[in-house]
C-alpha cells in the first residue's frame, strides 16, 4: 500500500530533535541552554495539542570521520551520543514526556547524518518521512524543536520542507552552537520557506 500524498494530509506533526544528554550542560558536545530546551519542551508536549508527537536522537555506533580526537566542530566533533550510551539518552528534562511519543526516530549509525529525515524508526527501518506521510501529516504540517538550531534542527526543518511538508521552527524551543552560525541557520532557513516562530537560545 503507498503512502498517501503529503498533500492530501490534515494532521499535525511536533519533531523533537536530539534533545540528549551529551547536547546539554555537561555532556560531551554540549550546547548551552540546552538543558533549559529540554525542559521547555516538556512542558509543551504536556499541553499542547498535535496528532503525532516524534523525537529524534543522534545513534553513533562507529560513524567515522564524524568523530575526531582532534575535531574541527564543523566535519568532524568529539565522540558524542555512542549508541546505548547515557550521553545519547534523552535528557532528564525531557524524560517526563518520552513516554508520549508516538514514535523515536535513531540516526547517524556508521556516518554523520544531522536531519531526523536521514534516521529510520528505532523499531525498524522505515524513514521519518515515510512514517509521516503513514500518519497522513500534511497541510497542516510539522513543527521542529531541539537541538541545535545550527545543526540538527537546521538539517531538519530543510529536509521536511524537501519532503512536502508545511514546516516551522519553534525558536524559543531550540538552542544554538553560537549567534553567527545560529544567524546563518536562520537565514537559510527562511530562504527556504520554513516559518520561524520566536527567538532561539544561543549558547
């Protein structure tokens, strides 16, 4: 059976992005006001009102040249989010609403991958766009959270836009690396046709 066109879809979509231990306050690859991320979104996902409800988390089991001793935090980071790991589990202040989500999507496995359109469903195989467009998200659209929002939420909020989608990016729930490449993030962003909604967090 194919999966209905993004088109055709009414229901709404939250896509809660990498937010893990090893992306806030004290973790390997920490952003600042991470933590305080987590816990926003908590609070939001508790109230507020979609018809699916997604996270995302960095997997690393041996991705390469994503991991450097030596890194030059553009190509290549410190060893962050090994699979199984407390640093790529989700942080305490996310934890309360895990068990509202409807479904974890894990990437990055054996290569970089930063868009939770690059991971597959944790219990399988199947890619986020293809669970969405299952779950008949469509016009209504997807709305992005998380961390980073130079990195992974940027990666993203552009791969739904590819996809079909109706994105925006919940700003006052994202955290950033640093104000120019956040900047930088927010412009290409735009230029693609995502929403931005607030101001983010900017490490």
């Amino acid at each position: 059976m194919s999966a209905p066109n993004v088109d055709a879809g009414t229901r709404r979509a939250l896509v809660v992005v990498d937010v893990q231990n090893d992306f806030c306050e004290g973790g390997s690859l920490a952003v600042a006001g991470g933590a305080q991320v987590a816990a926003a979104i908590a609070d939001y996902v508790a109230l507020a009102d979609y018809d699916v409800v997604v996270a995302t988390q960095d997997w690393h089991v041996d991705p390469g040249e994503h991991w450097s001793e030596t890194p030059d935090y553009r190509d290549s980071w410190p060893v962050h989010c090994r699979a199984e790991s407390d640093g790529a589990a989700f942080h305490d202040g996310f934890a309360p609403v895990v068990d509202r989500l409807d479904a974890i999507f894990r990437k990055g496995r054996y290569a970089a991958a930063y868009s939770g359109f690059e991971g597959s469903f944790a219990g399988g195989d199947e890619s986020l766009a293809s669970w969405l467009r299952d779950a008949v998200v469509g016009r209504d659209g997807v709305d992005v959270v998380g961390i980073a929002t130079d990195h992974c939420v940027r990666a993203t909020a552009l791969d739904a836009v590819s996809e079909g989608f109706a994105t925006r990016v919940l700003l006052g729930m994202t955290a950033g690396v640093a104000a120019d490449s956040t900047d930088a993030a927010l412009t290409t962003m735009r230029d693609s046709g995502v929403e931005l909604v607030g101001q983010p967090v900017v490490g």
